[in-house]
C-alpha cells in the first residue's frame, strides 16, 4: 500500500515515521527535493502539484492520497479524484474546510456554536463590524493563513491600516471575528476512519503567543463535564464536514459551560504532537489507519500527563547543528528537530514532550529542555 502526501514538511515527516512502522510505503509531492518528509521517504515527485505533468506522475505512485496542509487547492484534489485515486481528507471535505469564512457558515449550518464573524472587502467594512461588536476584533485572511501569519488582533481603528495592509495584499480575501474573552484554549484530535467510526484523544489546553501554539498542557486542565462537552463538540464538527483522516479541532472555553469552536484543521495537528509518547497510537499513525480503511488504535494516554512544548526559531540563518546537544541531558524530555534547513524568527522548528504524574512537573521538564535547545551556530573565538 502506498499513500502519497502534497507538501514535505514536519506533518508529512512525522507521518513517514509512523508508516515505515506499518510497512506502508511513501511518495512525497514537493517544490524542493531537499524537504524534511523527502529525504526520509523512498520515493518523492518534485515539481508543482498545479502542474498538470507532475500531479499525473504523482498520482500514478499512489493508491491513497493524504494532506499535510490545507493548503492544496480543492481543484488538485479532484483532479486526484477523477484519476482514480482515493483522497482523503476529500476535496469535498476541503471545500467545506479551507476557505476560513465557508468553515464558519459550514458550522453555522450544523447548529454548532462559532463566535460571531462577518467578510470583509474593504477597512470601511471592518469599521462598520466594529460598530456593531466593538473591539477589540480579530482580523483574518480567509485562506492560507496559518501560525499567526494570517491573523491580526485590532484594538482600535488606528492598528486597521497597517494590519489591513499586510493581509490584505493582493487581493487577500479577509474576515472578521468577535473576539472571544477565554478562560481557556482548548483543542481535541478527532480521528474518523472510512466507515465512520470516530475515536477522540483527550483534551488538551494550548497556550499561544503571537498566534502560535507554544505550549499544550495533556489533558486539559478543566472538568471531565467540560471535557466531554469540547469533545462531543468536536466530534460534531468533523462529522458535519464528513472528515475521514485525523483532524485537530481548535475551540474557546468561555465558561465551563460555554464552548465555542475556533477552527478545524483538517490532517494531523500540532496539538496532537504530544500523541508520540503519550498515548497508545500516536494521531499520526492512527491517520494512516483511518485514511487507509484499516482499524483505528486506542486513543487512551498512558501517563497522567505530558506537556508538549514548541521550538521555534528566533534568528535568521542556517541552524546549529549541535543545537540539541545540551537538551540530551535533561531526563524525561524527548526531543524533535524537524530537519530544517533555515531558521526565521517563530518558524517551527522542533517540540519537546514530556511525561509525568503532575502537569508541573511535565512543564518544567519540556522547558528545561526547550531552554536548552541552541539553534544559532556559535560565533568563532576570537
């Protein structure tokens, strides 16, 4: 069996590993035969997937096609579609997903609760929302927008043009959100197979900075009446697009007994990294179970807790290649270095997780070793 993946990042690198374990075979699309996923995968396609030689060359390798991002066009998709080959997430299940503004109306429709959004064509627009909610809103780009680079938080007017400015160019279309008081970020890994069976990993809670998910703290810190309604939310939210794969579903707990969904991603999800060592199957072999017909693995931890946290870059330039040599010695931390070849400030470039008993305990792990992670190349002596 052999299952193809657009795109040769971190996602797609993880994804291998777990496949190599399940002897299925791997054909990378990429722009770059230089990516994380493609130098570790038997087989890889370089060129564009919007060219039409180059998806026909792709196709021909794969019996099952699978996502990394949401990035690939729904048209590429259906294109894969009407060569034969089973795609899943499907380009359906994308339309419904990758426009951020259609995801919304999508859940709108399903009677799922999402905070209150409106589209957005010029800065006039989003002055007039703010008539009607007041700031502070959240300005988005309606697609292709992720880690914060497709996001604005507007506290008043004086921030629209800038903000405006920069995710509007080209023609970028954009939205607007209410923005939501929290208590807490919350998120949960839905993994629904072919036949729709559906099993959920816990809840976990996600600390952003800058828009990016620096820190998941598993499981959530919160009720177990809390949990189950953020779960069943979410489950809801993959079946009304009629998911099959792993999807990360992102939600706001405004109260105990207030949840409101953010955003679904539609293929394995940084959230759910912590899976790896925390849990029976990790979420990205259970995806390949899933988009492969095959049983899903328990979801279960099999520790009280673990905490994930993020490496990201804070420099320009090429990484240490020592970088992880001091993290080794913290114990309990297991570190992933993703294999990039440039570093740019908040660029994903790795995660640490760590087991425990406690949360806090886990937390100090994860940041002891995360502190110690060097990515800038040292200055010569002298």
């Amino acid at each position: 069996m052999r299952v193809g993946i657009p795109g040769g990042g971190q996602l797609a690198q993880m994804l291998i590993q777990a496949a190599i374990s399940l002897d299925i075979e791997t054909v990378i699309l990429e722009n770059s035969p230089d990516s994380p996923a493609g130098r570790i995968s038997r087989r890889q396609v370089i060129g564009d997937w919007r060219n039409a030689a180059t998806l026909a060359a792709f196709a021909e390798q794969c019996d099952v096609v699978t996502l990394e991002s949401e990035f690939v066009d729904e048209d590429i998709l259906r294109k894969l579609e009407a060569r034969g080959v089973a795609v899943y997430p499907t380009a359906s299940t994308l339309a419904a997903i990758q426009d951020k503004l259609v995801q919304k109306q999508t859940f709108e429709k399903a009677g799922l609760p999402v905070a209150a959004y409106r589209a957005v064509e010029t800065p006039r627009d989003v002055r007039s929302v703010a008539q009607e909610m007041d700031w502070p809103l959240l300005l988005k780009a309606r697609r292709n927008g992720y880690d914060g680079y497709g996001n604005a938080t507007l506290h008043g007017v004086e921030q629209l043009a800038k903000a405006w400015a920069h995710l509007g160019q080209n023609g970028r279309q954009l939205m607007v959100e209410d923005y939501v008081a929290f208590e807490r970020e919350l998120a949960v890994m839905i993994v629904r197979g072919r036949d729709g069976q559906v099993r959920s990993y816990p809840v976990v809670e996600t600390i952003q900075r800058n828009h990016i998910c620096h820190m998941v703290r598993a499981p959530a810190p919160i009720s177990s009446h809390t949990a189950r309604r953020a779960r069943d939310l979410a489950i809801r939210a993959v079946e009304a697009v009629d998911g099959v794969g792993a999807f990360g579903v992102e939600l706001f707990m405004v109260t105990k007994d207030l949840i409101l969904l953010n955003e679904i991603a539609p293929r394995v999800h940084n959230s759910g990294h912590y899976t790896i060592e925390a849990c029976v199957t990790s979420q990205f072999e259970n995806h390949l179970r899933a988009v492969l017909g095959w049983p899903l693995g328990a979801t279960n931890m099999i520790t009280p807790a673990a905490v994930m946290i993020n490496v990201l870059g804070a420099h320009h330039g090429p990484p240490n290649p020592d970088a992880l040599k001091a993290a080794l010695d913290v114990d309990g931390a297991n570190i992933h270095l993703y294999g990039k070849r440039h570093v740019r400030p908040g660029r994903k470039m790795g995660h640490v997780t760590a087991l425990a008993y406690e949360l806090s305990t886990a937390e100090e792990i994860a940041r002891a070793a995360v502190d110690l992670v060097d990515l800038r190349i040292p200055e010569p002596d002298g």
